[in-house]
C-alpha cells in the first residue's frame, strides 16, 4: 500500500496545572498549537457506536509521517487538521528506527482517536 502524505495537522499541546493536591491537571480551554511544516497520512480505521440512549460515534485514526520525518508529538496532545477536526492521541508515540542512520528516526504512527455526539 502507498500512502499519500496529503494532511497539514497542527499539534494541539494542554497547559498543566495543578490542583489543590498538587496533582498534575491538563488544562485544554487553551491549547498551545505547535505547527508541523510537512505533510502527514491521517487515515480512518474502525468506527463503533454507542447505545441508542446516548448516541455516540467514536471512530479511530491512524497518523504516519514521511520517511525521515520526526514530530514533536506527545501521548497527551491532540491533532488539529484543516476542517477543524481535532484528534485525542491514543497511546504510545511509534517512532520508528532509521534502519541506516543510528539513532535516526525513519517514521512516526500515532494512532488517534475522534468521539462526537
């Protein structure tokens, strides 16, 4: 499969907070957006509903970026990309060996995650 790397996203990082126990708190009323300069894949996987008494539609994404191309991006953040859709990041960041550049990154797949209704 081919991927076409089509999709300008920015990243959306929450401020952190504590609250009155000293517990760290994501604040997201004003998210700090970090742009990307190049193109990633967004594509859809699945899409499952919830029950009829509380219609709800969670569908998950998958992110990969172009070969040799690393993002800042964090477990916390979510994706932003043109249409306004925003993406909670789901998991672990995968950033995959550059097989002939030590400690190089080859690519990153992040998979995402978007709830609506």
């Amino acid at each position: 499969m081919r991927l076409g790397f089509t999709t300008t996203i920015t990243i959306l990082r929450p401020t952190v907070d504590e609250d009155e126990f000293g517990t760290d708190v994501l604040d997201w009323s004003e998210p700090e957006p970090v742009p990307v300069d190049f193109m990633v894949s967004v594509q859809p996987l699945s899409s499952s509903e919830g029950p009829a008494e509380r219609p709800q539609v969670v569908t998950g994404w998958q992110l990969i970026s172009p070969p040799g191309k690393d993002l800042p991006l964090r477990p916390i953040d979510r994706i932003r990309i043109p249409s306004g859709l925003v993406f909670a990041v789901i998991g672990d960041i995968l950033r995959f060996p550059h097989p002939m550049k030590p400690n190089g990154v080859h690519h990153v797949e992040a998979m995402l995650e978007r709830v609506s209704g």
